[in-house]
C-alpha cells in the first residue's frame, strides 16, 4: 500500500490516537479533526505590467477554546487548503504544549514571492488583510511570519488593518519590525527554541554539544540561524541544503561564507558545482539531523537510510508516521516539528503580552522566558514518552490536545 502524504489525514490519525489514549470520546476527535472555520479568499492584484491577477488565499482558525487563534501566513506556490487546515492543527498542538493562551490558525496565499515585486508584494499582503479583516483581530485570530514572509510582509498588513479599523493595534500581527511594535528575538526565536531542543536531546543522549556533527536541510529563517548558533556553540555543521541542492564536508562548512553568500531566500548552494541532491543531505554520516525545509522528507523510503541518532523537525511535518515508528525502533531520538518549532509562536506570543502591555522586555529576558517554556514543553513530552511508551509525536500530541480538550469541556461544547 503507498504510504499517505497528505499531511491533514496524517495529523487527523495521530489526533485521533491521543485522543483515545487520554480516555476522550468519539465526539471530540469530531470537534477537533478539522478547524472551526475556514476562510477562502481571492485577492485581485494589480501588477507591475498593469494587468490584474486574481490570488487565492486561505485563513483557517482550528480552535479557540482556550483563547484567540495564532498563527502565520505562508506565500507558497504549493499552499492548498488541506494544507493549511493542518498547519492550523499543529499550531493548536504548539500553543497547548509550550502552555501559550492560544489556539491555532495558520494562513496562506498560492503564490511564489521569488518572483514578484516589492510593489506587487505589498499590494497581496494588503489584499490579503482586506479580504480577511472581518475574521481576524488582536483578540480574535493573530497572524505572523511563516514560509517566505517577514517582517516586511508583517508591517504592510498592520498598517492595512489599521487603516480599516481606524486605530494603532499592534498585537494585530506579530513578527514586525523593532520599530512598530516587534519584540527583541522574534526573528532568531525558532532557531534558537530548535537549539534548546537539541540540548535537551543531546542530554537525553550523553552527548557534547562540541562533539556534534549536524545536518540542517533547509537554509531559511530556521535553518540560517541554526547553522550559525550550532556554529557559534563549537558544534560542527558538517552538511546543508536549499531548494536546489546540498553541501556536505565530513570536516565541517564554511558557515560564516555560506550565511554570506546566502540570498533573501534562503539559497546559496547554487553558487557551488558538485552539490548533492537535497534530499540525499538526510542520509549523511552526522550526530544530529535537523530538517527544517518542507514537509514529507522522511518516509518509509529512507528511514532506515538515516544516520543520525537525534532528529529535531524545525520545519512542519516533514516525518511520515511510518517513518516515525522506524526511527523510533531503532533508538533514534526524535524531537516533533509541534514542539521542536514552538519557538516561533512563544516569542509571539511575547510579542503581543508586550503589545497589549505596552511595556518593551530586553533580549535577554525574552530569552530566558523563550528558554523556560520549551524546556518545560520538552520535559512534559518526554515524560509522556517514557512512561506510557509511546512514541514523540504522539506523546507530543497527548500534551497538545489536552488543554484544547478541556477548555471544550468546559465551555459545554462536548
Ligand atoms: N509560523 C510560525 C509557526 O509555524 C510562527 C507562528 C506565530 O508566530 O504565530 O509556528
């Protein structure tokens, strides 16, 4: 039987799982297994050459139980809605288990900014805000940076909302620019709770950090500020890799040149002969492999294939099911995308307790707080992992749901 790619039925079986793990009924996978609202929008754009080009765009809101819904909004030619149904699901599971008040949203756009204008970009982003004012808000749903959007991006769509609603709302949208609003570490913040992650496992382990080779596929916002930190921290980045291929030295890369040579984008091996296959990065010799690029990178395919005796997923899904329980089998410890990229959505959710306060926290105080809540989320997983002998992900989403589960007990709607 072909192994199933579609990361929606995928997360849908897992939840499904915990949820009768945990002792809850049928009722509540019901309430739980698709979002509670999904918008889909079309945004005319006029561009550069003076004609119209009309966009499709998604915004799903899975649940607010627990409180408003948050999440990004990705612009990527492969966005569809199952997709972003999913995304929305794993932010529920994010915020449930780093203890955010939030449940999960997500957004996208079916588009591909590497080949649009500046001009063209602000005009979708701000299509976008107008198509989806009605539903989103700084109590309501809160969007953010995700795959190739930024700060920019973020900054367009604030002063778009706010021109419509007719007042300053910076806890509209996170992951802004320092100037309007954005906190101190939002930018680095995935990066760095992937990097706490990994010194958790690497305790778990009994293994140096300066003794670690790493593998990091994918060389966007994540995968850049992980190479440096790993760098920075005397690990030995042995491999990387962007959209069109991969960098592999059993001594250790060049880090500094490549975060140099990099583009916007996130590609620089293009500006190497005799890069491999990017997908073939995950089967190289190292201690730690961290796909943070797209999902369904590790299948039952090659599983077995991999080298590395801890994974940390920084992107969104890019494990299949199968694949989890054949690493887990072999010992591989396996740290899930829905905690191991929870670092995001934490120091947004910072972003917007200093928005609402109005009140602005240092680098190093975001830092410590970012550091304290994925270390209590990593220690809740694991304790689920090793006393009820299931695998991460599952153990993961047990701590995910819960708090999800409840606040829909509680409000009566189950
Ligand atoms: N897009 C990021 C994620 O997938 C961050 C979301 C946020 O900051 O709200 O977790």
């Amino acid at each position: 039987m072909e192994e199933n790619l579609n990361v929606l039925v995928s997360t849908q079986t897992i939840i499904h799982e915990a949820l009768n793990r945990l002792g809850y009924p049928e009722e509540m996978f019901e309430l739980l297994k698709e979002p509670l609202r999904v918008l889909t929008v079309r945004i005319p754009v006029r561009m550069d050459d003076g004609k119209v080009k009309v966009f499709t765009g998604y915004r799903a809101q899975h649940n607010d139980a627990v409180g408003p819904t948050k999440g990004g909004v990705r612009f990527h030619p492969d966005v569809t809605e199952d997709e972003v149904k999913a995304l929305s699901i794993w932010m529920s599971l994010k915020c449930g288990i780093v203890d955010l008040p939030y449940g999960g949203g997500k957004g996208g756009i079916i588009c591909d900014p590497r080949e649009m204008s500046f001009r063209e970009l602000e005009r979708l982003s701000r299509g976008y805000v107008r198509a989806v004012s009605q539903i989103v808000g700084p109590t309501k749903d809160i969007p953010a940076p995700d795959v190739m959007t930024n700060s920019q991006i973020m900054a367009w769509m604030l002063d778009e909302y706010s021109s419509i609603r007719e007042f300053e709302a910076p806890g509209f949208i996170t992951g802004k620019p320092l100037v309007l609003g954005g906190s101190h570490g939002r930018e680095t913040a995935t990066a760095k709770g992937v990097t706490i992650m990994i010194g958790e496992a690497l305790r778990r382990k009994n293994i140096a950090l300066n003794q670690a080779r790493v593998i990091i596929q994918g060389f966007g916002n994540a995968g850049s500020f992980l190479a440096k930190f790993m760098h920075e921290a005397g690990a030995k980045v042995v491999g990387i890799a962007d959209v069109h291929g991969a960098l592999y030295d059993p001594e250790g890369l060049d880090i500094e040149h490549l975060l140099d040579r990099r583009d916007s984008f996130g590609t620089v091996t293009n500006l190497f002969k005799n890069t491999l296959p990017s997908k073939e990065i995950l089967e190289q010799e190292c201690d730690i492999l961290v796909p943070a690029a797209i999902e369904n990178q590790i299948t039952r395919d090659n599983a077995d294939r991999i080298k590395a005796s801890i994974i940390v997923e920084a992107a969104n899904g890019p494990t299949t099911i199968e694949a989890t329980k054949m690493l887990t089998d072999r010992g591989v410890l396996l740290v899930p995308d829905v905690l191991a990229s929870a670092g995001g959505v934490v120091v947004s959710y910072f972003e917007w307790v200093q928005n609402n306060q109005g009140y602005y926290w240092s680098e190093e105080e975001v830092h410590r707080k970012l550091e304290q809540l994925m270390i209590n989320g990593f220690e809740n997983v694991y304790h689920i992992h090793s006393t009820r002998g299931v695998d991460m992900r599952l153990a993961a989403y047990m701590v995910g749901v819960r708090k999800m589960a409840e606040a829909s007990r509680f409000r009566g709607w189950i």
